[in-house]
C-alpha cells in the first residue's frame, strides 16, 4: 500500500514539527495537520515564519520548504480525516486533573474524541497512528471505539512515538536514533499498515534504524524511555546535594561517571530541576498503571524521581531566601530565564514557574527576562497554580524585554534556563548596577565562576 495522504490532529509541538519533516522527505505525500485550536492553525499558516505558534530552530526553513506545497494547516478536520488514508493522532495527553487518577493518570478525553470523530467520519479503510505518549493498551480502547461506532470499514491502528526533544526537534526528526513502530503483524492487514508507515520513513532513515515491534511493546517503551530519562537527572540531582555539604563537585563526578562506557555522558547535566510537558505527567502516568496493577514497589521507585525533583526546586528557592539573610521581602531578584531548557518558548512545568511561587510567597518582586517567553505566558503559568490573585501575580512578576534592565538594583540574580547569550553578557556592567553584595544563584550552572568572583559577584551554583 502507498500512502498518499495523511492527515494529523493536532498541530502542537509534535504534530507541527514531525508533518513538517514528514512532508519535506515525502514531497509525493499530501499532509494536512488540523487543529480545533483556530488561532494556532492562523499562526502555522503565518508568512512571516518568525510568527509560527512554536520557536524550534530549524522549523522555520523546513515549513519555508514544504508549506503550501504538500503540507497544510487547517481547521477543517472532517474534511481532512475523509480525504487521509493514514490519520495521526497527535493531541495532547495532560495529566488528569479530575476524578479517578487525579493528579496520576494521563486525561485520555481528547484522544478518545479524536477516535470517535474518525469513526463518525471515515467511509473508508484507514490506518490510524497513535502519536501522542499514551498508556499501555490504549489501543485496544481505541481499536474497540472505532470498530463499535464506526461506518464498517476497516482500522487498523499503529503506535508510533515520537522521540524528539524541544529545542533539538529538528535534528532529532531527520536524524532519529531510532523510529519505533507497533502494530499488529500478525495478520496481513496489520503487516500492511506497519509497511505502509515504514516507507514513509524510510524516505529519509536508514531501515536499520526502524524499529517494529508488538503494539504494547511500543506504547510502554516511550513510557519507559521518558522515566529513564528523567532518573539520570534526578539522579545527578540528588547527588548535587551531597556535593554541596561534602566538598565534592557534581561536575566532577558527573565527569568521572560519565566517562564509564555503561553509564555515558548524556542526562548527567545538573539543574535546578528537570521541567517540560512531558517527564513528570509519564512517570505519574508510569505510577499509575503499576500502581493499578498491584505493584506497589515498581510504583514507589519510579515516584521518587518525581519527589527528588520537587525537592530540587524547593532546594534551589530556600537556598536563595537563606543566602538572602532569611528576609527577601519587597527585595528584587532578577530571573534569567523562563523557558523549560533553551531554544524552546515552551513553559510547561518549567521550575522556574516554581521558584518564582516559593520567593513570590515570601513577597519578593520577581523580574524576567527570557528570550522567548511572553509576559502573557508566564502570567499564565503562575495563574495555573493557583496560589494567589491575578493582580498580585502582576504585583510581584515582571517581565522585561531588555536583560539589563532585569537585573538593574536587583539584589540577586537567579538563572533558571541555560540559554546560550546569558554567558556573554556584560558582567562588569551588570555587577556595577546591581545592589552588593551581588548574589548569581546559578541553576544551570551556566555561568564561568572564577570570572564572576574576581568581578565581586557571591556565586552560588548547584553541586560545588
Ligand atoms: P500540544 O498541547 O502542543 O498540542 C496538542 C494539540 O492538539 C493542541 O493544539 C490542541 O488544540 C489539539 N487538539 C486537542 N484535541 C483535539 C481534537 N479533538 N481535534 C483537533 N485538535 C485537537 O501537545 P504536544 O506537546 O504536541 O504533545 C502531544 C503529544 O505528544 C502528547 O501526548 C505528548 O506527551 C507527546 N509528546 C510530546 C513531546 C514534546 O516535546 N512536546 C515529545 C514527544 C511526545
Ligand atoms: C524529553 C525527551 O528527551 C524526549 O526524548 C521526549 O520525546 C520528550 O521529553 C517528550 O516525550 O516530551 P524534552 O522534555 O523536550 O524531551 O527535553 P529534554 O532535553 O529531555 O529536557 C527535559 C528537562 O530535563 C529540561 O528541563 C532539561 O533542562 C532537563 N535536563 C535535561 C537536565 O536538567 N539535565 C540534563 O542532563 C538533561
């Protein structure tokens, strides 16, 4: 079976960029990515690419190439889902914030109306393809909508995780380590449907890369990578801490283990916590189904990495309101960065929506600079917590456009995201501006140390 049209729901920071890359590498195939989200899709379609609804370097040349040509942005979903022989899904998976599971579980509701508008919809065969990080069997849930509310035609269902990070998605998606794709090969449609997928990324990955296996195989092993992922920072994380009160330096030790071929170098970056939409809603997620299941211990280990890096963040906000003299009311504490990680405008669980919380109830005023991030966002953000008024989240949480500006008379600068521009400001300029003694509490450990203390600053970074 050739595919020539393919329709993805859901046009967010996955659905946006792989079609992308899926339409440049098969010029052949019609991709149309809908969303229900009208001021997204206006966004996608914007000419001026530096207006798309996601920064993700690269992404602006790839639509450059592909949009218009065999690649659209739509809000016509019906119309899409009729016209595709393969339909991704693509939205969003949050964790549920009602009900049973709340807190834990993945909120599958808008997966589950993606099916059944396939269904409501589609008068012939289709293949339809889990994008979104689901829970383990959640196409069989999905295979008996389609097939009990469905026009009688066939679907056969697919998983395919993405793997691709923020910020390197990109190079993530034209040179992946690996595609995985699960399907059913134990019947000759669903062999078909597994190899109609296959050549469509065969375009551009070599086949040694694709991997197939069993659907259940492939939903928990996009699970699991996440929660491995995000150990190795917890790990690293809780060894910061002993650093701090031994004398050790985490660098250090996360260069000696790293060199060790078993361990590796990668995910050994300390920080001030580990953020983004994605590692703490999969491993509630992970929790919840072992937890389900019995399992109490396989739930407990994999919910410590969660609690560790809550703990981190606390860790970081205390650290500042101690150093502080214990006081940091009406006090200003400039902010570098918002971002979850650099080269991302992405602020989904970003820890400095946290330690801006945790220093705000202390009543301190919070200036922002992020090259990315929107006032409006990160707004947003705080609101969504719901710790206090909107107006006093405006009181206590500027945003500045200008870096200089944000730290101005401001007792303490904290880096929250390692954006690359914060190594080469001026320091000498900001140190002269700023109240002394002149606090760097570096969550990134980004900034060179040794060429902030000969300027006077008081560096503190995490680990050493
Ligand atoms: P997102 O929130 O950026 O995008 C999801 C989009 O789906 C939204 O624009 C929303 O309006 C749309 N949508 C929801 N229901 C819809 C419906 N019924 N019809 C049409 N559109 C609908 O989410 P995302 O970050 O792209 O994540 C999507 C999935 O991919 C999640 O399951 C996530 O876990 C997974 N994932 C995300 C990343 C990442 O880096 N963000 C990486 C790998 C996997
Ligand atoms: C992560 C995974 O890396 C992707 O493979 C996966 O597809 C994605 O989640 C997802 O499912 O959403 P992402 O969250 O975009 O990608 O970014 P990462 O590079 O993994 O960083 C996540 C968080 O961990 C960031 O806050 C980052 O700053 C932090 N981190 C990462 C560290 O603190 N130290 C490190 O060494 C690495």
């Amino acid at each position: 079976m050739k595919i020539k049209s393919i329709c993805c729901i859901g046009a967010g920071y996955v659905g946006g960029p792989t079609m992308a890359v899926i339409a440049q590498k098969n010029p052949n195939i019609k991709v149309t990515v809908v969303d229900l989200n009208a001021q997204r899709i206006v966004d996608w379609n914007n000419k001026d690419l530096s207006k798309l609804p996601i920064y993700e370097p690269g992404l602006d040349d790839v639509v450059a190439e592909a949009r218009g040509r065999n690649l659209f942005f739509s809000t016509k979903v019906d119309e899409a889902i009729d016209q595709a022989q393969m339909i991704f899904i693509s939205v969003n998976t949050p964790t549920k914030t009602y009900g049973a599971g709340k807190g834990m579980a993945a909120d599958l509701k808008y997966v589950e109306l993606c099916a059944r508008q396939i269904a409501k919809v589609a008068t012939r065969d289709k293949i339809v393809v889990e994008k979104s990080t689901l829970p383990v069997k959640t196409a069989e849930a999905i295979q008996n909508i389609l097939d009990n509310t469905g026009n009688g035609v066939d679907f056969q269902i697919l998983s395919n995780p993405e793997f691709l990070a923020e910020g390197t998605a990109m190079r993530d998606l034209a040179v992946p380590d690996r595609v995985l794709i699960g399907g059913d090969s134990t019947t000759s449609k669903g062999q078909e449907a597994i190899q109609a997928l296959v050549e469509i990324y065969a375009s551009w990955v070599p086949k040694e890369n694709i991997l197939t296996t069993n659907v259940w195989s492939s939903e928990l092993s996009k699970l699991t990578a996440n929660a491995f992922l995000a150990q190795r920072v917890s790990s690293i994380n809780s060894l910061s801490e002993l650093c701090e009160v031994t004398g050790a330096n985490i660098q250090e030790v996360a260069k000696a283990i790293g060199m060790d071929s078993r361990i590796g170098s990668k995910f050994l970056q300390v920080s001030v916590g580990f953020g983004g939409s994605c590692f703490q809603k999969d491993i509630l997620n992970l929790v919840y189904i072992a937890k389900s299941l019995g399992l109490n211990e396989v739930a407990d280990y994999w919910h410590q990495v969660i609690l560790m890096n809550n703990h981190q963040r606390e860790r970081f906000a205390k650290k500042i309101i101690k150093t502080l003299y214990s006081t940091i009311s009406g006090k200003t504490i400039a902010f570098l960065g918002w971002a979850f990680k650099k080269d991302t405008n992405d602020t989904r669980e970003s820890a400095a929506i946290y330690v801006a919380d945790s220093l705000m109830d202390e009543q301190a005023i919070i200036k922002v600079y992020d090259p990315k991030v929107t006032s409006t966002q990160m707004q947003l953000d705080l609101n969504y917590l719901n710790t206090r008024s909107e107006s006093e989240n405006i009181k206590y949480l500027k945003t500045q456009i200008d870096p200089y500006t944000a730290m101005d008379g401001a007792h303490a600068i904290a880096v929250l995201t390692e954006w690359d521009e914060f190594k080469s400001y001026d320091w000498k300029r900001i140190y002269k501006n700023m109240q002394k003694p002149a606090f760097i509490f570096d969550g990134r450990n980004v900034l060179d140390r040794q060429i902030l203390e000969n300027i006077g600053f008081i560096y503190k970074g995490i680990g050493y």
